[in-house]
C-alpha cells in the first residue's frame, strides 16, 4: 500500500477508536456501539484493499 492511502486508514481508524471513547465518556453508548462497528468495517476493509494492492502489484 502506498504511503498516502496507508495514512489515510491509520488516521481515520485513530479518529474512529478516538470516537468511541468519547461517546463513552459522555454516557452515550448507542453511538459508541455504532463507532464501533463502523470502526470494525472500516479496519477490515482497510485490511481488504491492502490485499487487493499487494495481489495486484504481484500480477
């Protein structure tokens, strides 16, 4: 994965973990379920398009 698209995800999966400890400090466990799960989605897919990059650069 190159340096940009690399940085992006490791900012924005920081930003999402940050998230859901800040809806749990303010008593909000709905929105820290829901960061939550979209902070799962979104590392995984990170995880996806890594592979995706890696097989393609392979080929």
């Amino acid at each position: 994965m190159t340096r940009m698209p690399a940085l992006l995800f490791a900012v924005l999966g920081t930003l999402l973990l940050v998230s859901i400890s800040f809806f749990m400090s303010t008593h909000q466990p709905w929105l820290a379920l829901a960061a939550s799960v979209v902070s799962i989605f979104f590392i995984g897919f990170g995880f996806v398009v890594k592979a995706k990059m890696r097989r393609k650069s392979q080929s």
